[in-house]
C-alpha cells in the first residue's frame, strides 16, 4: 500500500471519522487531535490492513483503542498525582505557581535521557500508549523483553527520582 491507499481510500473518509472522534470525545479540538492521531497510525500500520476486510472498521478499531489508552493514562496520571501530592501536601500549594512543576520537569527529563536507550526507548512507547506487542513488533523483540525493560527503566526512575517521593 502507498500514498495513493491513505489518499484515495482513507481521507475520502475523514468527515466520518470526525465524527466517530466527536463521539469519543465530546469536544471537537479533542476530536482533531484523537483523528490525527488515528490518521497516524493508519498510515504507520497501513501494511497490516487485509484489502478484503472493512476499512472503516479497522480504523474504527484503532481510533477506540487510541481513545481508550488516553483515558487510561489520564487516570493514571490523576491517580499518581493524588498519592503522590494529597490535596493537604504543601508540595502540592507549592505547585500552583508552577515553580515546582518547572523542577520536577527538569529533574524527569535529565533522569529520562541518563537511561540507556535500550530501557528509554520501549519505556516513552508504552508511555505514549503503545501495547506491548506493538512495541515488540516495532522494535523486533520479544513481548516479555519489553515488559522486562519498561519495568527496569521504571526502576532506575524511581531510584533517581527518590528526592520527589513523598512518605
């Protein structure tokens, strides 16, 4: 498959689309963004898609699942950020002029970029929501490899970021 699939198959579809997203999310900037994204996967996956199969429903498929990895890690995000700063931490007041968040920022992305790349890399994919087995498939290694890295580039956060923890 090639361009002329995404441009004579996939975005004669986009109004569609739109609105499949408009569903999901309620908000149609939110609906642009969960397309674009949808749009780029269909044209990273392209190969995987089977001629004789519905495409709409294929992309279907992958817009759900975009929508449900974001809303998962919007609740992660919220969960972690509840029990690592309660609402009665003074870590937490502290943040509300973003001095805090402009720190804790920094400190992520210079512990973020010490990690060996065989660790950062299947770690800020499973981050950006990717599943294991995408990530294995992209980077050619076995699903339990990927678990195992993501685990241990974890690990070595939580031993540089040990400043931050709250007891």
């Amino acid at each position: 498959m090639n361009n002329d699939f995404i441009k004579n198959e996939v975005l004669v579809h986009s109004d569609m689309l739109l609105q499949y997203a408009n569903k999901f999310t309620k908000d149609q900037d939110d609906a642009e963004d969960l397309l674009q994204d949808t749009l780029m996967k269909v044209i990273r996956y392209q190969e995987k898609f089977e001629k004789s199969t519905n495409l709409l429903g294929w992309i279907y498929t992958i817009m759900k699942n975009i929508f449900i990895n974001r809303c998962r890690k919007n609740g992660v995000e919220r969960n972690y950020a509840s029990t690592v700063f309660p609402d009665s931490d003074p870590a937490k007041q502290q943040s509300q002029n973003k001095c805090m968040d402009n720190f804790l920022a920094e400190d992520i992305e210079s512990v973020l970029i010490s990690i060996p790349e065989k660790y950062y890399v299947p770690f800020m994919m499973f981050f950006e929501g990717y599943k294991y087995h995408e990530i294995g498939e992209h980077l050619d290694l076995p699903e339990g490899t990927v678990k195992t890295r993501i685990y241990t580039a974890r690990k070595l956060l939580q031993e540089k970021l040990k400043s931050y923890k709250v007891s």
